[in-house]
C-alpha cells in the first residue's frame, strides 16, 4: 500500500504536523499562524473549556492572542479542526504546501 495514502483525518493531521514542525519558518501572516495554532489546539487537545486553561492576562498579548485564536475554535468538531490545519498548510505556497496540497487531495478523493 501507497505510505501516502491516508485512511483517517487524524493519520493525515499528524502527518502533516510532523512535517511543519521540522520544517523552516513557513512563509504566513500572523493571522494565519494563529489560525493554525488553534486548530492545533483544538485538535490536540481540545476546547479551552475542556482544557481547563486560564484565559492569559490582556497584558501577555501574544499569549492572549493565541489563546483566542484556539477559543475560537472552540465550536469546531475535532476532525474538521485538523482538516482545517491541513488545508491552510495546503494553501501555502511553498514546496510544503504543494506537498500537503496533493496529500489532502489524495485523502478527499479516498471518500469523504
């Protein structure tokens, strides 16, 4: 079997996490690295409220923006949040991206 087919979300998700993180500096906005952070979150490990974490002080203002950027991700269920992850790692354009492009294409065409 093809090591690129992926049966499940999570399989992809991590995948693709593990690429990112041992990947250089990925070329993105401040917005869409926060985005990406709380589909991280979310995914990993789960609503702010289920997590149990203090909201950070207005004073730690990059920890309180991450923090928002995961709360609003709150509603999301968890296999829509790392399809989420891997699409904005997808729209990169960089040879990542175009890595991740065509294993998320593979992934929906394999049956949604």
């Amino acid at each position: 079997e093809n090591k690129m087919t992926t049966s499940s979300a999570e399989e992809l998700f991590e995948t693709v996490t593990s690429k990112v993180k041992s990947s250089p500096a990925l070329p993105l906005s401040e917005s869409l690295k926060l985005k990406l952070y709380g589909f991280y979150k979310r995914s990993t490990v789960g609503s702010t409220t289920e997590s149990g974490e203090p909201v950070p002080s207005m004073f730690s203002i990059i920890a309180r923006k991450k923090y928002n950027a995961w709360a609003a991700c709150d509603d999301v269920e968890k296999e829509d949040s790392m399809l989420n992850y891997v699409r904005i790692v997808a729209d990169i354009d960089c040879d990542l991206g175009r890595e991740v492009r065509e294993m998320l294409d593979e992934f929906e065409r394999g049956g949604m």
